[in-house]
C-alpha cells in the first residue's frame, strides 16, 4: 500500500469532522474564525486517534524485522549434526519460516510518520494553550475595536498564562540545578511536553474514573424506561429554575439597553457603540427598541447624564453573557421537551394493542424513505418497547466488563514479567499471528472508547454545563471552541497513556523496543525520572478509588447533604419529581411551545388523533391527549391567563417584554417550589 492508507484515512477523517461541525455547528450564523479553528482542532484529534492504530501496526512489523535479523546467524549450526539427524534440520527450516515477517495491509514508509506527528502536535497544542483560549477571550470581550477585544483577552488571560508558565518554569528550574544533566533544545522541548502531558493525565484520571463507570450504568438506566422518566422530571424542575433565572437575568440587562439606547441619540458619539449593543439583542428586543427610539430628539449634553465608553463596554459583554446563557438554556429545554415527550410516548404505546407506535407529536422533518419503508411504525414498536431495553443491557454488561479491563490495565501496566496488562496481552497474541487488522481495530476501539467516557464526562458534571454540544445546528460558538480546546488537550495524553497500557511506551515499561514514532516526538521521559517512574506509574492507580466512590455515587450524597439537590431516587428528591411531572403535564404551555417549534401536517396529526384515542391512558402523560386542538398564539396565551396553575404569575402577563416593572417579573414566570438553586453541581 505504500502510505496509502495514511493518504485516505487523512482525507476521510477530514470529512468525518466536517460532517460534525456542520452537524452541531451553524455555518450560516457563526463566524468563519470560530468555524476554522473548532474544525482544525476537531481534525487534528481525530487524526491522532485514528492514525495511531497504524503507527502501532507499522511498529510492531519494524520489531519483527528487528527481531528476525537478530536471529539470523542461529541455524549456522555445526554440518556434523546435519549429517546425523535430518530431523532436526526440518525443524530449524521450519522455525525460520515462522520467523518471516508479514508487511501490514496499513504499513507507512519510514520518515512519513515522525514528521507527521510532528506537524499534528504542535499544530494541537499551539491551538489548545494559545489560539483557542485567546479567541474565547476574544469574542467574549465587550470591546469595540479590535484593539480594544485583544487587550481585553490578553488581560483575561494573563492568569491562565501564568499558571502554566509557572509550572514550566518550576521543572525548567529542576533540570538546571541537577548536577547531572546539561539543558539542551531537545531537553527543552521534552520539558515542555512532560509539563503538558502531565497536566493532562491528571484530568485524565479524574475524568475517567467517572466515565467508566457512569458510562456503562447510564445504558443500564436507559433500559429502565420508568426509571429514566422520573429522572427526566427531575432535570425538568431543576433546569426550568435555571432557565426562569436566565430569561429574568436577560430581561433586567434588556432593560438596561434600552434605557442606554433611549438616553444616548442618533447625533452622540459613542452611538455606534450602542448600535453595536443592539445587534447582540434579541431580534424581538431589537424590533421594540427600534419602535420606541425618536431619532428626532437631538442631543443634548448639558441636561443629562450619560454612560461613558468603559461601562458601555461593561454592559456589551454583559449582554454577550445573558444572550449566551439564554439560548443555552433555550436549547437544553428543547432537548429536555423531546426525551420527556418521547419517554411518555413510549410510556403509552407499550399498552397498545395495534404494535404501532404513535407519536403525541408529528416530527420536525419530513418523513423520510426510511421512515415510510424501514422503520416503519410497527418497527419503531417493537424496537423502543421491546427489543431496545434488551439492548441496552447487554450493551451495558459488555461495557461494565470493558470498564473492568481498563482499570486492571492501568493499575498493572508497569508490570512486565509476567504481562498483566490484558490490552498488552491480546496486542501480543495478535503480534505472533501478524493478525496487522485486529491489532488496528483493537487500538482504536480501545483508544474511542477511552475517549467516549473521558469527554462525556465533561459535558455530564454540571461545573462544565455552561458548555454544551447539542445536535442539529444548536451548538454555541463558545461549546465549540471549549470542545476543540479540550480535545487538543486531553486526546495526546491519552493515546500516551494506551500506549503504556500495550507495553509500546519504553519510558513507562523500561523494555528495549522499537519505539512508535508518537512516542518518538513526545521525548524520553527519562529527563524527569520522578515523573517517569512515580507520577505516569502511580497516579493511575488513583482511579480504583474514583471507580468506587462514583459506583456508590458518594459524591452525589456528599453533595446533597451539602443542600447541593441530586437525583438520589424516589424518596429523597420526590418533591423535585412531582414538580417536574407538573410542569410536562401543563400542556397548555409547553404543546404550544412543543407547535411552534414543530409544526405539524394536518394528516400526521389525524392519523395520531385517531390512533391515540384508542390507545390505553396511562398516568404519565393523561393531559397530553386533550389538547390536540391547533391553536394560535393568541388563544395559548389566553388559556395561560384564565389558569391560575401554582407557582405561575398570570397577572403581570404582557406581549411586551420591556414593559414590565423593574424589580417584577414577567408573566408566565415559573418559580420552582423546592429551594433548589442554579448551582455548578447540580446534575443536569
């Protein structure tokens, strides 16, 4: 193949990261840079994970070459025993024959893979410590100018840089005392990678600790379909807090502008400025405001007041903030809406008679050939009914059992003789077959699945929940920034880490090997032996006890008895339950919420009419069948007024959302009845 299979894997990894941006991004709205930089670091990770796997074949096929002429001059045996047993020389024939070795189907010339790790390293790294941070500052900044943006996200990061440069400088000072090392360039460059690579384990870790076991219990939980509802009320009554908190906090800063805006008039100097606020509002407050505004009315800078460039600053990153945190929670209520209005439907078709699955509601896109001929409804019944919850399980068992090996792996794979490691066993079962196809397979099997619970974790603990990858377009540019930043930083360590789990990384399994070439740029770690030989040996071993405390959830009692409200069962959070059942049941707001978003064709929705008034209530979703009927805008807001539900303000209810009173909320504000708080920890 001669490299060829590095060639179409590069082209078809570039695909795979383009089909997920557009997939989670939005061309048309988000700005080129943002989209540049999340695909260039999308691409690079991805590249890491899927070309190592050829690296490790290529490798293992360089050691048999090793091997095999090491062993060359052994059949050079004395011609006297030729003479006497013709068996033996069978034999010794035959143990050469063995010792041939096979070229991999992936195998990459020599000096191809140094330079391409090379480039894809330090490209990552420059766009996770430098670029990516600094463009986060950057649009996040309330400056005007462009130099007003960069000195903002210089200061912003000042700490960030620091800390880093800090623990650099404190290995930097670590080498030059010892006595028996002279610094060098290529010891620099070690240092630095050392410094990063040991960062990232640390997160490593922690993070995996969690996944891998959260992982195979989150499918385990998705089998059990009453069980997973409740925890879908749950999140509903806590994140609706949040999202009231959100559409409060944004009102208030909406309310801000708009008196800016009618201070400060057409003939003002620092009118672009607010011109400039006013294009990061809301399109329905951009609409209000420009009705109100009188650009008749000249101004006049001896009678008033006005805002000066720095808070007019203050205020534009203010509203970038509340405008983010308001789609945010938009996006995540909508995603939350679908999985409680499909757990509901599945809910009420598993006591139908017909086997077709219905919908309470059409879907948001056209039925498609699938749809009509493949997954038909009858299909759909069987498989989210029946087969889906047999699924999961085995799915969870195998991965529970995948979890297992992990971390015996990393608790025994500095042990050697015997090999303990299980990766490094079947890597070195396949080694002596030449089985080149099950080795690749294996590393990247391994490699995404460590990958699937060290990223997922991320985005599951709430102190991360301020960023967010959501499907169809919906994910903001911050999300997509932090997801390249943390992918660039996380995945090198990673895959440095799998490499000691199969014996390939001589720094950790003090084997005289053939190094992979990823190894090769990432130095020898024999320059910081007590990170070599302790911290990369022993610290892993750490995620025995984070495997432990997650499997009992101590951390979520912890924090519940802390008043840190946690999805704990039945009992303890059943006020939070029946408040989140509450609010998926006032289908008078969130059907017409649910409409306009999806708006359903008229034979789809008579079709569902039909089939759903034969179908057996249930108590979980017994309100959604009464309001079938289209309404418009007007009419909803109408039944909200006239229905005095708990924890809801009708009385201040108006179409205009400026008009209400400072220090009141708006109508249809929801209140939650528990004392739960938007809290970094809570587990949504």
């Amino acid at each position: 193949m001669s490299g060829a299979a590095l060639g179409i894997e590069i082209v078809v990894v570039f695909f795979l990261a383009l089909f997920l941006l557009h997939r989670y991004g939005d061309f048309r709205k988000q700005q080129r840079m943002v989209l540049f930089g999340t695909l260039l670091a999308w691409y690079l990770c991805f590249l890491i994970v899927f070309i190592l796997p050829l690296d490790v074949s290529t490798t293992i096929y360089k050691q048999c070459l090793i091997d095999h002429e090491a062993h060359a001059p052994t059949p050079s045996v004395s011609p006297v025993l030729s003479n006497q047993t013709t068996p033996n020389t069978s034999i010794s024939a035959s143990k050469n024959t063995q010792r041939v070795c096979y070229k991999p189907w992936s195998y990459i010339p020599d000096g191809i893979m140094p330079v391409f790790w090379r480039v894809v390293y330090w490209t990552s790294q420059c766009l996770t410590w430098l670029l990516l941070p600094f463009m986060q500052s950057y649009a996040r900044s309330g400056g005007f100018s462009i130099t007003g943006k960069i000195k903002t996200a210089l200061i912003e990061n000042a700490i960030y840089y620091g800390t880093y440069l800090f623990i650099f400088g404190s290995l930097l000072i670590y080498v030059a005392v010892h006595p028996q090392w002279h610094l060098s360039w290529y010891e620099l460059q070690t240092i630095g990678i050392t410094a990063a690579n040991t960062w990232g384990l640390f997160l490593l870790v922690l993070l995996l600790g969690y996944g891998l076991v959260e992982i195979p219990r989150s499918y385990w939980e998705a089998s059990c379909q009453g069980h997973l509802l409740i925890k879908t009320y749950f999140k509903a009554a806590k994140l609706m807090t949040e999202k009231a908190d959100s559409e409060e906090n944004l009102e208030d800063v909406m309310e801000e502008v708009r008196k800016i805006n009618e201070s400060i008039k057409y003939n003002h100097p620092l009118r672009k400025n607010v011109d400039t606020i006013l294009r990061k509002c809301p399109v329905e407050y951009q609409e209000k405001m420009g009705r109100n505004m009188d650009d008749y009315e000249d101004f006049d800078d001896k009678h008033n007041t006005h805002p000066t460039e720095r808070s007019l600053s203050k205020l534009h990153k203010q509203v970038i903030y509340a405008v983010q945190r308001h789609n945010r929670t938009h996006v995540q209520w909508q995603i939350l809406l679908e999985q409680a209005f499909h757990l509901e439907d599945v809910a009420k078709n598993e006591t139908s008679t017909s086997r077709q699955f219905v919908h309470s509601f059409a879907p948001p896109e056209p039925v498609g050939w699938f749809r009509r001929y493949i997954y038909t409804p009858t299909v759909e019944w069987y498989w989210e009914c029946l087969l889906k919850q047999w699924f999961y399980r085995i799915l969870s068992v195998l991965l529970s059992l995948f979890s297992v090996a992990v971390v015996w792996s990393e608790c025994t794979f500095f042990s050697t003789h015997p090999v303990l490691s299980l990766f490094a066993v079947f890597i070195q079962l396949a080694e002596r077959d030449y089985n080149y196809l099950y080795i690749e397979m294996a590393c990247f099997i391994t490699i995404f699945f460590l990958c699937t619970c060290i990223y997922s974790t991320v985005f599951r603990i709430r102190v991360f929940n301020y960023y967010y990858l959501a499907s169809h377009h919906q994910t903001d540019a911050y999300s997509l920034q932090f997801s390249g930043m943390l992918f660039c930083r996380l995945t090198p360590p990673l895959c440095l880490n799998f490499l000691g789990l199969i014996h390939m990384d001589s720094a950790i399994s003090h084997q005289a090997k053939e190094q992979t070439a990823y190894t090769s740029i990432m130095g020898s770690m024999r320059v910081l032996s007590f990170i070599a030989n302790g911290f990369y040996i022993y610290y892993p071993m750490l995620i025995v006890i984070l495997c432990i405390a997650t499997y009992f959830s101590l951390g979520t009692r912890c924090l519940n008895l802390l008043g840190f409200q946690q999805f704990m069962g039945d009992e303890m959070t059943s006020d939070l339950i029946d408040e989140g059942r509450e609010l998926l049941r006032r289908g008078d707001l969130f059907i017409f919420e649910w409409r306009e978003r999806y708006a359903q064709r008229d034979e789809i929705a008579g079709r569902n009419r039909t089939s759903m008034s034969e179908m057996k209530e249930t108590n979980y979703g017994e309100t959604l069948n009464s309001n079938t009927n289209r309404q418009t805008g007007r009419d909803s807001i109408e039944l909200l007024q006239d229905a005095e539900p708990l924890d809801f303000n009708a009385e201040t209810l108006t179409d205009d959302p400026l008009q209400s009173e400072p220090g009141r909320h708006a109508g249809g504000r929801y209140f939650s009845m528990s004392s739960s708080r938007s809290r970094i920890f809570d587990d949504v």
